[in-house]
C-alpha cells in the first residue's frame, strides 16, 4: 500500500513540509514581517498627517513655490488647509486634519519629500538672512568704532536718519566707555548698541523690498 505524498512546499530550493517545526517557524516569520509592515505603514500614515498640520503655518512664498512645482499640491489640498486654518471647534479641527491627513497619503514621494524640505527650510534661516545678519553686525561695529563708517553707511543708506544715528553712536562710544572704566564687569551692551543694529536691518530689510518690486516690474 502506497505512502500519502506529504504535503508541502519549497523554499529556496528545500522542502518544508505542512505542519513541520520549520513550518510552523515560517509562518511565524511571516507574521511577524506583516506586523511590521502594518506598524510602518501607520507611522508612515501619521507622518503624513503631521506634514499635513505643519502646513497650516509655512510661509505664503513657500506654499507658492510648492504649488508651482508639484501638481499634487492642488486646490483640494489648498483649500482644506485654508477650511482647517477657519475651524476653531476642537472635534471638527480634528475631523478635517484626519481629512487633510487622507489628501496627504494620496501624494507621490517627490512631492512629500518637498514638502518636507521646504518646512525645513521655514525653520533654518536662509544663506541670504545669515549674510545679512553678518553684515548688519559689521555695520554696527564699524559705525561705532570707526569715524569714516557714518560716511560710507550714508551713500549706502541716503534715506537714514543721520542725526538719529550720529546720537546712536555717541551714545554706543560712552556705554563702551563707560564698561571700560569698570574692570572685571561683565561686557554688556547699551540699548543704543542694539539700536544700531535695528536701524541697519530695517535699512537691508527696505533695499530688499525694493530689490523684489523692481524684479516684480521686470516680470511684469
């Protein structure tokens, strides 16, 4: 009388037979690897949610640039986020985000990962406000210590104040003065010093608002 075949499968070139120690232990694998798969996929589906509600505060020239290089940031998108931005109940802020969070997943990598480096972005200064800060502290420092920097910072800046500047660094020289004539006292600045340096940023600030108008017209 002949033998029931054993039943079972092949993996990798072996035979494991149905209900062996190595099939149980497959299996178990198996399910295992399926766990984690759904455990990544809710992570990755809350990340995207989160993305989702750091949305709702990126910067207006940041969403333009997003919505003029990925399609996937359409109108839909646009106005739930403008919908949940309205929303001041706390269960419907609640619902519209879980709906924000459902537009979110239906993005492609490119777009998600834009989205992602444009918040970082947001949160790093730009290469540009870093030089300008840099610059603004040379200004300060050059306008207080040296005598020919008023001159050089007026052809720069015509439109400042110069008598509210010239007080400025007066007052600046005889805070620094008076710091020096106390040894061991911790250096601290003045409200004029500080007050220098608001003056030459409101200044960059003007000449770059400037700068975008004028490349506006150019467009234009």
């Amino acid at each position: 009388m002949s033998r029931k075949p054993t039943k079972g499968y092949f993996v990798r070139g072996h035979f494991v037979a149905v209900g062996s120690e190595l099939d149980l232990e497959l299996k178990r694998e198996l399910k295992g690897s399926v766990d984690m798969s759904k455990t990544d996929l809710k992570k990755h589906s809350d990340h995207l949610q989160s993305l989702g509600e750091s949305l709702l505060t990126l910067r207006g020239d940041l969403m333009t640039r997003l919505r003029e290089q990925h399609e996937g940031i359409d109108d839909k998108l646009i106005d739930a986020l403008q919908e949940a931005k309205r929303i001041t109940n706390f269960e419907g802020k609640r619902r519209q985000m879980q709906f924000i969070g459902k537009l979110m997943r239906k993005l492609d990598e490119d777009t998600v990962a834009a989205i992602e480096a444009a918040l970082e972005e947001q949160r790093k200064p730009s290469a540009r406000e870093t030089l300008a800060l840099h610059q603004a502290e040379q200004w300060r420092d050059r306008l207080i210590s040296d005598d020919g920097a008023l001159t050089d910072w007026m052809q720069t800046a015509p439109e400042t104040d110069v008598q509210q500047l010239r007080a400025l660094i007066r007052q600046a020289r005889k805070d620094a003065q008076g710091v020096a004539e106390r040894p061991g006292e911790a250096q601290r600045h003045g409200k004029a010093y500080r007050e220098i340096f608001q003056l030459v940023r409101a200044a960059q600030n003007r000449d770059d608002t400037d700068e975008t108008t004028s490349a506006e017209d150019d467009h234009e």
